[in-house]
C-alpha cells in the first residue's frame, strides 16, 4: 500500500472511529483530509511511529493559538460561539498551505504526547486494588510518562457514579468519570501511599516551559473544555509536587530494568503507560514483557497497559517469571468513562 493511501485510511478511521461523537470539527476536518492529496502529502512528513492525524490536527490548533486567521472562527477553544464544523474545511486548507514550512517542522520534531489526566479515574481504583493486595506503598514507572501528570494520581480527588468523593480530599481537582459495566469494590477513601514516582519518555515536557505548554494544551480537541480545565487545574498541582517527580528522557524498555533495581524493596513496582502502546513497535513490546519477567525473578512486579495486544486495560502481576492476568474493559482515551470487569 502506497504511504498516501494509508494515510487516507488513518485519517478515515480517525474520523469514523475516534471522532465522531467526540468532536465534530476533527470529524469533517479527517474526512476532507482523507481525499485531499495535498494534505495527505504534508502529513507524510509526520514519523512513521505517531499518530498521524492527532499530530496534524495537534500543529494545526498550535499554531492557530498564535495566529489571526479565519480557521479560528471554527474552533470553540479559541473562540466563544464556533461557526459550523462542516464550513471549516476551505478556511483548514489554507491555513495549512500558507504555514507548511511551520507545520511540516512540527510534524518532524514533535510527539503526540497528550497528558490526559482525566485517565487517572480509571488508575486510581486500579492501584487501590494493588495496594489492597499487598499492602506496601506503590512505586510508579510510567512509561510515555510526558509532563507526568498522571504520575500525581494520588494527589487529585474522584467522584464516581454514586457521587461520593474519593481520593485527596484537599486536592484542587475533582476528576468525574462515569463507570460502566460491574460495579467497582470499595475504594479506599484516602489515596494509597506512593514511595516513588518515575516517569521515562522519549520527550519529557516541562510545564514551565511555554513552548511545551502550548503544545500539551494545543492536543486537546477544540471542543473539550472540561479536558482543557482539568489539564489547567492539575498543572497547578503539579506546580506544588514537580520535586517529588523523577522524569528521564530516553526509551523506557531499555532503562526500565535499571530504574526498578533502584526501587526499594519494602514497595510495591507498579509500570504503567495508557494509549502509548500504540506506537511501540512489535518487537520492542516483547522486549519489556521480557524485562518485566526478568524484574520479576528478584520481586514481585505490575504491569497496567492496554494497546498491547488489543485496547482493552489490563493488570499483570508478575512473580519469579509468571504471569496472573485480570482485564478491567474498556476505556475512553480521554478519560470520560470506563468499564471495570474485575471482581469484588
């Protein structure tokens, strides 16, 4: 298959499967793109392990931040009454042939790297559930960790669908999700106690970094504002624990072995990544669960993921080399709701 072609039916997919339902503007925008060999041939510019269309889509909305063109008209991040999606295509095309040499950079340098904290709903009753198991503090390895938002779990409070609150009862950020299928156990109504937090990315982004900020806000879709409010919230808290966070640049399947050996033994190694697996080539996914059992030789060692093999989230436990698997279901990429299929 042609790259051109490919990237249609990326963009194509993109639409009927991720957008529709969630943003109207990115669904007529990834449609009119799958047919236009112009914009097919900036977007191969993009590297061949990111999500092509979130990438474009992303560089667009970044730059758009900064600049006064009609395309701003469509986009209700960036204004208060957005004009019709389905008009936005002509005003799309343009903005992005008169800044190509700007948007083609972005495609080469930059990483979808959306630090959605709203999937921190779903982690936090998924390391309760560790915790309740083996009654140590948890030590944190995220893997595609960006900011490390999702890192700092612990510090935000939750509500679910029997409206109580959970978590940090002094935390600033309330994160709503609504759960679906199965009912989830009792949750422990403080957050369980972290002894580390660690987090390995290709690119860390540093919140204090205009740049960087710009760029994590620009991967929010337009029409997300509570996406938007929780990102604003949580930079805030994660202004208050940035010290307590260990970020390191570089691939985390070859530093994972050396970061666990360097966790106390009196924790519990929870690695964890949401949506990065996706763009973790075959080979390097058979790499970490080797490391993941080589770790588990000397200590016991979980593994939550999804993407690795289908998009359902899943917990490993892994001891001296063997794996006990539970599957908590589905979830949203975002964040907005989850299924939780594992037993009281």
């Amino acid at each position: 298959m042609r790259l051109r072609d490919f990237l249609s039916e990326r963009f194509q997919n993109f639409s009927l499967y991720e957008c529709r339902g969630s943003s109207r503007l990115y669904e007529c925008l990834a449609t009119e793109i799958a047919n236009d060999d112009e914009l097919l041939r900036l977007s191969e510019h993009a590297r061949e392990d990111q999500p092509t269309p979130n990438l474009l889509l992303g560089a667009v909305h970044y730059l758009l931040q900064r600049n006064d063109h009609p395309l701003k008209r469509f986009y209700a991040s960036l204004t208060t009454v957005p004009d019709k999606p389905e008009e936005a295509f002509y005003w799309f095309k343009d903005f992005c042939l008169k800044n190509e040499k700007e948007i083609k950079q972005l495609l080469i340098e930059k990483l979808v790297q959306t630090n959605e904290v709203r999937r921190c709903t779903y982690l936090y009753p998924i390391f309760c559930h560790i915790y309740r198991q083996t009654k140590q503090p948890l030590s944190l390895i995220e893997l595609g960790s960006s900011a490390g938002l999702q890192l700092l779990w612990d510090k935000y409070a939750y509500r679910y669908d029997n409206g109580s609150i959970v978590g940090n009862a002094n935390a600033q950020l309330v994160l709503t999700a609504e759960m679906r299928g199965g009912q989830l156990p009792l949750l422990i109504k403080e957050s369980p106690p972290v002894a580390k937090r660690i987090g390995v990315d290709l690119h860390i982004n540093h919140l204090n970094d205009p740049e960087d900020y710009a760029w994590l806000k620009a991967l929010i879709w337009p029409e997300h504002h509570t996406r938007r409010t929780a990102f604003e919230q949580a930079v805030v808290q994660w202004e208050n624990e940035a010290s307590n966070l260990t970020l390191m640049e570089g691939n985390g399947v070859d530093l994972l072995e050396e970061v666990a050996a360097g966790i106390p033994l009196d924790s519990t190694i929870c690695v964890f990544h949401t949506h990065v697996a996706n763009q973790i080539p075959t080979s390097e996914k058979k790499k970490l669960k080797d490391c993941i059992k080589r770790i588990s030789r000397y200590r016991d060692i979980f593994h939550i993921y999804n993407n690795m093999s289908d998009r359902l989230l899943h917990i490993d436990r892994v001891s001296e080399g063997k794996e006990s698997h539970e599957t908590v279901g589905r979830t949203d990429g975002h964040g907005s709701w989850f299924e939780w299929l594992l037993e009281q």
